[in-house]
C-alpha cells in the first residue's frame, strides 16, 4: 500500500497546472527534436537543461521536463524513420527497414499510427515495471557500500564496451576517454591539481553541460556542415491513416512481447533503446518466421517502438534507485540532479519521495499526452522535415551557445564547447560512439570516489573489493559480458561455416 500511496503523491505534483504545463511542453519539443534527423533525446535533454536552471525551475518541475523531453524524442525519432528513411536518433534506426517500405506503399499514416500505439503500450508496460520494481531495488540498494558500488561501475562499464556498438573496442576506448575526462580538476582528497594545464577555469573540472554540448551538439552540427542538400521529399501520407483491426491483432504479439525485452534490457546500465530495438526486432524476425520482414511488415514497425520507448522508461530505474545512468540521456538527467544539489540513489525515495513519485506519475501523464498529441499532427510534423539546413544548423548553434553560457557565464566554456565539438566530430568520422564516452565520464568520479572509500575502510586493502557476495556477483557478471559475447561470435561463425559446407 505504500507504493499505491506514494504513486498518489507523485500524481499529486504531477498534476499541479504548472506541471501539467511543463510536461505538455516537454512532450511536444520533444517529439520536434526527435522528429529532427540526428539530434535525438541527448541532445534535447542537454539544451534544455542548463535553460531549466537558469529558469529557476523547481528540482521536480526540472526533471518532468527533461523526462517527458526523452519519451518524447523516442515517439518523435519514429516520423522521420518511416517517410524519411532518416532515423530521428539512433534507437529508431530499426524502425526504417520496415516503417519507409510501409511509407513507400502508400501506408505511412498505418506505419505512424500503428508505431504510436506501440510506443504508448511499450512506454506504460516499462512504467508500470518501474512502479514494482524500483522500490524493490531502491531498499535492496541500501546494502551496498563503496565495494559494492565500485563493483557496479565496473560492472556498467563493461556493458558499455560489450553492448554500445558493433565495435566493442571502440566503445570500451571511448568510456576510457570519458573516465579520463574525469580526472581533470582538483582532487577532492589531496587538493592537487590535475591535468588542468595551469587554467583557473579547470580547477572545477570540465563542465557537464559543457562536455555534453559540445560532444553532441557541436559535432552534430560539424556532420549537418558536410551536406550539401537543404531537404529531401517527404513521403506523402496517402490512404488510411490509422490502423485496423486485423493489422492490430498482428502487432499485438510483437508488441508485447518487445516491450518485456526493452524493458529488461533498458534496466542494463549503458545498453540503451538502440541495443534493445535491435534484439526486439531480430526476435520477432525469428519468432515469426516470414520472409517480409524488411518489406513493409507492420510488426517490423511495432517491435522496435515497443522496445525502445520500453527501454527509454526502464533506464530510469538503475539511475533512481543505484544513482548510475541506464542510458546517455539519463546520464544527463544525472547531471541535471547535480545541479540542484540531489544525489541520485535510494535515499532519494525515502528523503525526496515529491521529486521521484512526481517523475513517475509525469511519465505515465506524458505518456498519455504523447498518444494524443502525435496521431492528429502526424501530417504537421510531416512538414517540419522540409526545414533547410541553412537554418537548422545556425539555430542548434544559438541554442547550445545560450544553453552554455547560462551555466558560468564564462566565454572559457564557449570555446572549451567548441574544442570538444571538434573533438567529437572526428571521433564520430572514426565511428566512435559518443554515448559510452559520456556515460564513462559521468561514472568516473562515483568511481574513483567509490574505490577510494571502500579502500580507506580497509587501510588499503584490496581484497575488500571482491570481499562480499554482491561484489563477487557483479565482477563476475562484468568479466562474462567482456568475454561471452565475442565467444558466442566465434562459435555462431563456426555453426554458419559447418552448415554452408553441408
């Protein structure tokens, strides 16, 4: 009962005029950044937020709109993917093998609606999960300590480098550059200077905000600079533009059963929608068994927008109950809470449960919201695809710019944006991930924190690190997702090559 009672106090902030309002916004911006090719939920989540705090917004009126900002760019990465071909972001990346052949079809009002819906469904099912299970989790959390915890980063690290991309190993670099990035500044314990080449403006650190922007943004904006072309067609929505009953019965396993696997899958620290539409949409083509999948079959729509607006709602849990980032964009939201002096974590629900309840009940309203809003503004949405990137690419710029300078007012920040931005521009021509890269540099100050507690309790003494079962279990759960997955390859490769010799 305590749960149902919390829940009511969180739909009790939630539904407060100002929050309604916030929510509606975030909702709709949302839906416009993911709609816009390439921008995806990081990037919203990282301009808004520093515009959140330079507006005084109250810590749970913050977090609402970077939350309904998230699931909102996981319904809007969908549009562009079906009548484009141009996945929004990168967990909508599966949804165009089948949404544009729909488009292409003349099915694109059956293809948006019918990735609505799934969205909506994939979207309450991993709420609903959040609601049982995270303060579950949030009281078993309560017995880890700085071991525990040190084990846990390791542990999301190695998902990073095992699950990020196809290339693990460029993934495992990029966190490591990420945990570099981490160490700049004074050091906590001993007062020294690291790696801040003799500037003041790095005696603090590098700047999240700063990090996020100019690793996203700068380096989106440098790639939107390499085309040429201002737009493409948009795919004209002919036909029926909802769904009928006998395409709903066909989705409806598919968009189940892909919403279980994004949840799951979204509890992972670093896996992320993109891993979780993928498995879900792999699934589903073995599962089914048909040879139209990549043709136009509605559930190659259904099964990656179950799984990674499952998999968006699911990465909320590890980052509110053990304070570690399931996802890049909580990862963000992470740094959000920092802002405002809120430490991420179990506590959270028994000395701040306004703020967490409040999220909760924001994202079940928001989803709702998203539902509503987005099947009658399918053609209006349509339309916005067409913006020129003459103008696109100087307002991403104004904006990042403004979203930087609010947090110091320093023009150190500008230019240290600018830097990371090139920086990330050619890591991403190098197929880089940025996600890992981001996500390592949130880790790594819990991480070195963590390891340096655990080791004072102990007077230095290592074996305390693999003392506890927890520990045990997460080392060992670490070494297996860095070393199984390749395995696996090699032995599916071995099985293809016996078989073609057959």
């Amino acid at each position: 009962m305590d749960t149902w009672s919390f829940l009511m106090q969180g739909f009790a902030v939630a539904m407060t005029p100002e929050n309604l309002m916030i929510a509606l916004i975030g909702c709709f911006i949302g839906t416009i950044v993911g709609l816009l090719p390439g921008l995806g939920p990081i990037n919203g989540v990282a301009i808004l937020m520093p515009l959140a705090f330079a507006l005084h917004l109250p810590a749970e009126s913050a977090l609402i709109l970077l939350a309904t900002v998230y699931i909102g760019c996981e319904y809007g990465g969908r549009i562009s993917s079906i009548l484009l071909n141009v996945p929004g972001d990168a967990g909508a990346i599966m949804t165009a093998l089948d949404g544009y052949p729909m488009a292409q079809q003349g099915k694109a009002g059956v293809a948006l609606s019918i990735s609505a819906v799934s969205s909506f469904i994939g979207s309450t099912i991993a709420i609903l999960g959040i609601i049982l299970f995270a303060p579950i989790l949030a009281n078993w959390s309560l017995a880890f300590g700085p071991a525990e915890y040190f084990a846990l980063m390791v542990f999301a690290i190695a998902c990073l480098g095992s699950m990020m991309s196809h290339n693990p190993l460029k993934s495992f670099l990029a966190a490591l550059i990420g945990l570099g990035m981490a160490t700049v500044g004074v050091d906590a314990n001993t007062g020294v200077y690291r790696f801040t080449f003799d500037s003041v403006h790095l005696s603090d650190g590098i700047q999240f905000v700063v990090v996020v922007i100019g690793l996203f943004s700068v380096s989106e904006i440098l790639l939107m600079l390499e085309s040429t072309s201002s737009g493409q067609k948009v795919v004209r929505a002919s036909g029926r533009m909802m769904f009928n009953m006998k395409e709903a019965a066909q989705a409806t396993g598919a968009t189940l059963r892909s919403s279980f696997i994004g949840f799951f899958v979204g509890v992972l620290p670093g896996a992320g929608a993109t891993i979780a539409s993928a498995i879900a949409y792999m699934s589903e083509k073995k599962i089914s068994g048909s040879d139209q999948f990549g043709k136009g079959d509605i559930r190659g729509v259904a099964a990656p927008e179950a799984a990674n607006n499952a998999s968006a709602c699911g990465s909320f849990i590890p980052m509110l109950t053990l304070g570690i980032p399931g996802s890049g964009t909580t990862a963000v939201m992470v740094g959000a809470l920092t802002l405002y002096n809120i430490t991420p974590g179990p506590a959270m629900f028994t000395e701040q449960p306004d703020i967490v309840w409040g999220l909760i009940a924001a994202l079940l309203i928001g989803n709702v919201m998203l539902l509503i809003m987005n099947i009658p503004m399918i053609n209006i949405f349509a339309r916005m695809l067409t913006i020129p990137l003459w103008f696109l690419v100087p307002a991403i710029a104004a904006i990042s710019a403004v979203g930087v300078y609010a947090v110091h007012s320093t023009t150190f920040d500008l230019l240290l944006m600018v830097g990371l931005g090139i920086f990330g521009y050619i890591l991403r021509k190098m197929d880089f991930p940025m996600s890992p890269l981001i996500l390592g540099f949130v880790l790594g100050e819990m991480l070195e924190q963590n390891l340096r507690r655990a080791l004072s309790i102990s007077n230095g003494s290592l074996p305390i690190l693999w003392e506890s079962l927890i520990c045990k279990v997460l080392l060992v759960l670490a070494v297996a997702v860095l070393i199984v997955p390749p395995l696996w390859k090699r032995w599916r490769r071995k099985r293809l090559k016996l078989a073609e010799a057959e």
